[in-house]
C-alpha cells in the first residue's frame, strides 16, 4: 500500500484541526483527498473523462454527496435497511460544492467531470459540507484536471455576544443567531493575499427570534458585510493548506500530470464578424420589446432572419450561427445596462417590477396567497397538522425530526414550455429549502404554536426570481393561516454585471439577466434583520464594497415590498381557519404520563374513540406534555376536560350510587369506571344477584366489557383503592352466597403483616396498624376479614400461586396495582404517540 501524505493546520479561534489526506484511499481516481476536522470523516474523489461526449455544447459537471449511514453508526431506516436517495441534506451539499467549482473550469472545456464525496465518519459534532467543499477542492487540485483553484469554504456562526465563530459545531450553530458559509479563491498566490468571495448560503437559526427578544444583536447588512470579511481568514487558511498538500505531493512523486483536452469552440471568428454585421440592428430592436413573451417572439424572428441571411455564406453551420446569435444578444443586453442604464423590460438598474399581493383564494385550505412581481407569480398554500405530522429525518446529522416544511414546484408550464414531471429536481429542493431557511426565524416554537406546518410554493409563471417570490407569498399564506410569525419576511433577487471595470448592481433580475449577467444574489429578511441569503457569481469573485453595496440595494426593495405585502394582510390572523384542526397543548408530571396512556394504550385510545380527538403524549424526560387536535373545537375541549379529570381526579364517595361502565374483567371480578380516572372492583362474590342468587364462577357470564351498571361505593382504603357492590344489593350487606364483600378495599397493610408473618417475619408492628385501620374505618362491618372472608388480594395471590407458584412479597400488590389502573407510566424515554 502507498504511502500517504498528510498536511494538517489549527484553525484560528478554535481547539480544532483541519487536515488533508492523499494517496493511501481510491488510488485509481485522478485526485482523491481525505479530508478530516474532529471525528468527521470524508472521501473527496475527482474524475474527468478523456474526450468530450459528441454533441456537448456545455460544460458536464456533476456533483454527488454520498452519505454512508455507517458513519454515524446507523442502520438506515428505510425498507431496505440501505442507503437510498439522497436526502435533501445532501443535495444543498452538492449545490453547495458545485457552486464555486463550476466558474474555476476554463472556458471551452467540456470534458465530463464527476465530484463524489463520501462521507465515512459522521462524529455527531462537525458539519461535514463545508469540509466536502475544501476536500473536493484539494482533490481537484490533484487530480491533473484544469481547475482554476484553490476554493476554500469555511462555516462562521454569529454568536448572541457579537462575535463569529469559525466552523462552529451543530450546538455553537444552534446556539447562534445566524449562521454563513463562504467561498472564495485567492487572487495571487502570496500568504497575505485578498480573497474573492464566489459564493455564499447563509440563514437564521430557528431560535434568531428568541435570541433577539432576550437582547442578541440583530445581523443586519452591515453585520453581514462584517462577517463576510472575517469569513476571508479560515478561507486563506484552507487554500494555503490545499497548497501545501499539492507542494508535498509533487515533492513525494514528480509533477502532477495535467489532463489534455481539447477546447471546445462554439463558433469561428468569421462567423463571429458576420453576425454582429447582419444582426445587431436587428436584435437591438428585438431587445426593446418589454414583454418576455412578445420579446422571446422578436429574438426568435431577428434569429431566423440572421440565419436565413448566412445560410448560404455558412452551409452547414447552422449551430455556429446560432451560438453567435445569442453570444450577441448577451452582449448587447449587457452593453444597454452598462452604458444607458436601462434593462430588457426598459426598468432602470433599480427598479422592481409592479407587484400584487392576495389571500384566501382556495376555499379548503387552511391558508393560501398569491404573490406576483411582474410576469413571476406564485401560489402558496400552508397546511397545519398535529405533531406527530412532524417529517422524521433518517440522516447522518443529530438532526432527526422537523416541524416546518417548504416545498417548491417549478412545472414546465410556468416558462411556456412542454416537459416532465417525474418528482422534485435539485434546484426545486434547493429553492424550497432556500425559502424554508428565509422563514424558519420567524416561525413560531412548538410551545407557542403545537402544529407541524407544511407550506408548498407552486410556480404558476416563471421570469426571475421565483424563489423570492416563494418566500413573500408563504408569508402571507402562513398568517392568513392564523401562524403567529415574529415578522413578515420578504426576498429580493439582485443581479449584477460586469463589464470594461464597472460593476453595475441589478435590483430584481429577470430571468434573461440571470442567464447573461454574472451574479445571483438573493436576499431574505425582516424589515429589521436578514434571515437568508444566497450568493453565486460568474467571474472569478466579487469585491467586499460591491457586496455591501448590493446588501443595501436589497434592503430598499425589500421594504417596498414588505409595504405591498401588508396591504394585503399587515399581521397574524388570531385564529386558524374554520377547516384545520385545532390543537392545544398542555404540560402534565412525568408520572401522570402512565394514567393518561392506560395500560397498552387502553385510555387514550378510549379518549380518541369517545371524543373524536387526536392525542400525542410525550416528554422530555422532566416534564409530559399532552397535545390534542381535531377539527372540531368541542372534541378538543372535551378531550381536554377528561385528561383534566384523569389528572386531578374527582372523589368518590362512600354510600353513593354511580352510573359506572365495565373497563375491564379478570377472574376475581370486573373493574367499573365510577368517576373519570376513578375505577373501582366489584368483587365476583357480589354479582350473584344478577344469576338469580347462584354462585358465579365466570365474571364473563354476568357482565361484559364496556357494559353500563349501575354500582354503590362500600370502601375505600388508604390507598385510594375502591371497593364497590351492586346498587341493587341493599346497602352495607354481603352477598349471601358469598357471604363477604371482597373487593379492592381490602387492608393492604393487614394483608402484607399476615403473609410476613406466615414466612416467619417479625411483622407485629403492621398487623396493629391493619387492626386499627379496621376499626376506624367506614365501612368495617363490610369488610372482608370481619366476615371471615378472604379478602381480594389474598384470593387473587392464592390464585396466581396455583398456576404460577410462590411469586414472592409484593407481588400481588405490584399485579392489582397494575389491574387497577395505577401505576402505568411507559419507560422513560419512549415516544408516547398514539
């Protein structure tokens, strides 16, 4: 086996080291990197094919991120106990990679290049994406394939004091108030050099809001451009790290054998001369056209007129033609913004599109809105539901479980076109997890609001920005649904061109200004704060001042809209509507949890089918909590009136008649429901009077479960236990055929000193104790003992001892404890959901 070499560096601020590993794993791939912080694990491996597939007219860069359950030291929870597809999880990491990788390849090449990280080691404390990005980088590096790096990435956390941290763990993240990922390239090679950011994903956690309310600053764009600054330090440390590993490598094995291809050309510089000779009039003219639709309609006419015009110049070159028809149109769409400041649609550089805000437009659902920005428009609907709704996450990360959900749809119909509809793609999961992290800050807790929320974007048109427009809409779907969310939240997509050194910052880009312009950058937030962004660039990275200033470029459209959105609802409806469940939810002790749940399940599962409700219990392992949902809001307040009882019962009174209904029957008798949470025995040696006075030897044959019956309370002992009769039978008499009231009032105490006694103990003392019990009690003419009857727990224990044997002390109370509904918490720890 090779030799492997291995480069390690501390990161600055932290007890943590980031290290680079080659040459010992997948020898056969062209760069190959371990990369490692803490006990997170990862394989970054980079291939590149030798030729270029006939007919690729782009470039074929593909990302995957495979994420081996093992790490973690899981068995997958699927079916199939393996891996399936990727989770979203591991989708944003792909994006995330392929974002500042895909501008580092030279212009021209198109051989296919397949970036695969494996994650081996999940340590449950280290994110592994920002680590894949920087190995994958190295592995690039390595790997011979033309790749203008390195990249480096780093994580930075804003802490509620202030400060950014850097790689921060999955609990520093939670601890924090906004969290970013950066990546940049270094512009010279010197250790001192300045770093070019090329992309950027960032979002507030979900407990921003709760931060903020207790006095954490908020991040607003001046503390952005802050932490993109500080972000420049562990990026530099990376690329000088990956530069060290290449350096030892060529030191251990000779130069790095680069890659030969070919560069693939889309046209010749003849075709080039007669296109802009032939068509720049007339695309200029098609260009004015502000409509997409009608615009699109010009520019496929000024194109055929074009092609029409070389077609016998450049027989056979009709792909040439066309690829310099649209590198011309790209240029004089970027020449109009530069030089007149004006834009496609005829907007200046920054001015949004008319905007239009609605709700209420579906009947049936629990909260819907529309969202339109110029020819972009969305639906967005939000459905409630119970917690237990909430998505289970089979992943590698501690994250296991989420509450809100944001879905994004993006059919071929809303750009006019055909296509297939097989299932989410990558950009619809990132879109909607884009616009689910914009809004998590501002959704409510769990202890505030107990429902799990779902919201789905469906994109109904499609000309810029469709994402932004997802997070507006949901805003408004989520309060007209009755969500009590912190602040309204609305996005902004900027764009940006470049050009002879000017850089000029685009406020609401369409989507022709996404294709040819050189930026990306979309913007979330508050009125007072950011929650989300998302930055990708075209060009080799952006200076810190153009940054900044297409923040505050962003805050002033942001605004704007925030004013439409309000006139369309300003705040929170105080209510949710008429159509979804409604839930509440109530804290309960931890040893109360047992009474609620029943044995196996039997009162809660009684409570749902009685009252219509659904009920979750959980805990957290100090306190219960009960939460109960139903569309009806009287189920709920009747569930909610029951558990109440179950939890402060009421009392029972001897002497008094009871309209009661057989919960259970053993062999010694049947359990009645009195009371709720009140269940007493009527022993089998009082039910003789309902065979005509003849003994009873089956309860089964008498009375049957859930049968309503009437009863009298003859006792109760110390120890709550109720002991009950007929209400037919004449009061404080015995059964005749019995001759004793038996029952679960017997003296417990009395019971217990008498079989101590029997095994030889000094148990004197507790006999006494039973004797003045009897006494003093209600109904000591009724007891078992003063009738020379065995009571119940002695009957019950001499009929266990027959069929099982001596089951030593305390077991008869332990079963008819158990029998009796007492004692019936579930073990700690265990999910109570029902």
């Amino acid at each position: 086996m090779a030799d492997a070499i291995s480069v390690s560096g501390p990161i600055s601020g932290t007890d943590r080291t980031l290290s680079f590993e080659t040459g010992k794993l997948a020898q056969l791939a062209d760069g190959a990197v371990v990369g490692r912080i803490g006990d997170t694990v990862l394989l970054a491996t980079a291939v590149a094919a030798r030729s270029v597939r006939e007919g690729t007219d782009f470039f074929p860069l593909t990302v995957d991120i495979e994420e081996r359950a093992y790490a973690a030291g899981k068995i997958p929870g699927s079916f199939f106990r393996r891996e399936g597809k990727s989770s979203d999880q591991a989708i944003l990491t792909c994006r995330l990679i392929d974002r500042p990788l895909r501008p580092s390849f030279p212009s021209g090449f198109r051989n296919e290049v397949h970036v695969v990280g494996t994650i081996i080691g999940a340590d449950q404390v280290n994110p592994h994406d920002v680590l894949a990005i920087n190995a994958s980088s190295a592995a690039l590096m390595l790997s011979g394939i033309p790749f203008d790096g390195p990249i480096g990435a780093v994580r930075v956390a804003y802490s509620v004091d202030g400060t950014w941290i850097p790689h921060p763990t999955f609990a520093e993240g939670d601890a924090a108030t906004f969290e970013l990922v950066v990546a940049g390239r270094a512009l010279d090679e010197t250790a001192e050099t300045d770093i070019a950011i090329m992309m950027v994903e960032a979002g507030g956690t979900e407990r921003s809001w709760e931060y903020y309310e207790a006095g954490a600053p908020k991040v607003t764009e001046e503390v952005l451009a802050e932490g993109l600054e500080a972000a420049k330090t562990w990026i530099r440390e990376s690329i000088l790290l990956q530069r060290q590993l290449v350096a030892e490598t060529i030191a251990a094995h000779g130069p790095i054998e680069p890659l030969e291809f070919t560069t693939q050309i889309d046209y010749t510089e003849d075709i080039w001369a007669r296109v802009q000779a032939v068509g720049t009039d007339l695309i200029a003219k098609a260009n004015l056209v502000t409509a997409k639709a009608d615009r699109n309609a010009a520019l496929d006419g000024a194109g055929k007129e074009i092609q029409a015009a070389l077609a016998d110049e450049f027989e056979g070159r009709a792909g040439e033609i066309k690829a310099a028809i649209r590198s011309l149109t790209k240029k004089l769409v970027r020449k109009r913004i530069v030089e007149d400041g004006l834009r496609v649609d005829g907007r200046g550089t920054a001015d949004i599109r008319p905007l239009s805000a609605e709700i209420d437009l579906l009947p049936t659902a629990h909260g819907s809105a529309l969202f339109q920005r110029g020819e972009t428009q969305v639906l967005n609907v939000t459905t409630l539901g119970m917690p237990r709704m909430a998505q289970m996450l089979d992943t590698i990360t501690p994250v296991d479980s989420k509450r809100y959900m944001h879905h994004y749809n993006f059919p071929p119909f809303s750009t006019g076109e055909t296509g297939f509809m097989r299932g989410p793609k990558r950009r619809e999961i990132g879109h909607g997890l884009l616009a689910e992290r914009a809004l998590l800050p501002v959704v409510p807790s769990a202890e505030e609001f107990p429902y799990t929320l779902r919201v789905v974007s469906d994109v109904l048109a499609s000309n810029g920005s469709t994402s932004m427009a997802s997070v507006c809409g949901s805003t408004l779907s989520l309060m007209a649904a009755g969500v009590p969310l912190k602040a309204a939240v609305a996005g902004i997509a900027m764009g940006l061109v470049y050009d002879e050194g000017t850089y000029v910052t685009l406020t609401d880009i369409l989507g022709s200004e996404d294709a040819f312009g050189d930026m990306d950058f979309k913007v979330a937030g508050t009125a007072e704060a950011v929650t989300a962004l998302q930055l990708d660039t075209k060009i080799a990275g952006l200076p810190a001042d153009v940054l900044a200033k297409a923040l505050l470029q962003a805050k002033e459209a942001r605004l704007t809209i925030l004013g439409v959105m309000a006139g369309a609802i300003a705040e929170p409806r105080d209510h949710v509507a008429n159509s979804a469940p409604k839930i509440v939810s109530m804290e309960i002790p931890i040893d109360k949890i047992g009474e609620v749940i029943g044995p196996k399940g039997k009162v809660i599962n009684t409570l749902q089918q009685e009252t219509g409700a659904d009920i979750a219990v959980d805990d957290d392992g100090m306190v219960g909590t009960v939460t109960i949902g139903a569309k009806d809001g009287n189920a709920v307040e009747e569930a909610r009136r029951r558990i109440s009882l179950i939890l402060d019962p009421p009392t029972a009174d001897v002497g008094a008649v009871y309209a009661g209904k057989v919960v259970n029957i053993t062999k010694f008798g049947a359990f009645v429901n009195v009371l709720p949470g009140r269940d007493g025995l009527l022993h089998i040696s009082k039910l003789s009077s309902l065979a005509d006075g003849k003994r009873i030897n089956n309860v089964e044959d008498v009375l049957t479960l859930g049968q309503p019956i009437e009863v009298r309370v003859d006792d109760i002992d110390p120890q709550g236990k109720v002991s009950l009769s007929l209400a037919s039978a004449p009061a404080g008499t015995a059964d005749s055929s019995s001759g004793g009231s038996g029952g679960g009032g017997g003296d417990r105490d009395r019971d217990r000193g008498g079989r101590d006694r029997d095994r030889g103990g000094d148990r004197g003392d507790r006999g006494d104790r039973g004797e003045r019990n009897r006494d003093s009690g209600p109904s000591s003419a009724a007891s078992p003992a003063a009738n020379g009857v065995p009571s119940f727990e002695d009957a019950f224990e001499a009929e266990l001892v027959s069929e099982l044997g001596d089951l030593g002390p305390g077991a008869v109370e332990a079963e008819s404890r158990s029998s009796s509904g007492g004692d019936r918490r579930p073990p700690r720890g265990r999910s109570r959901r029902r």
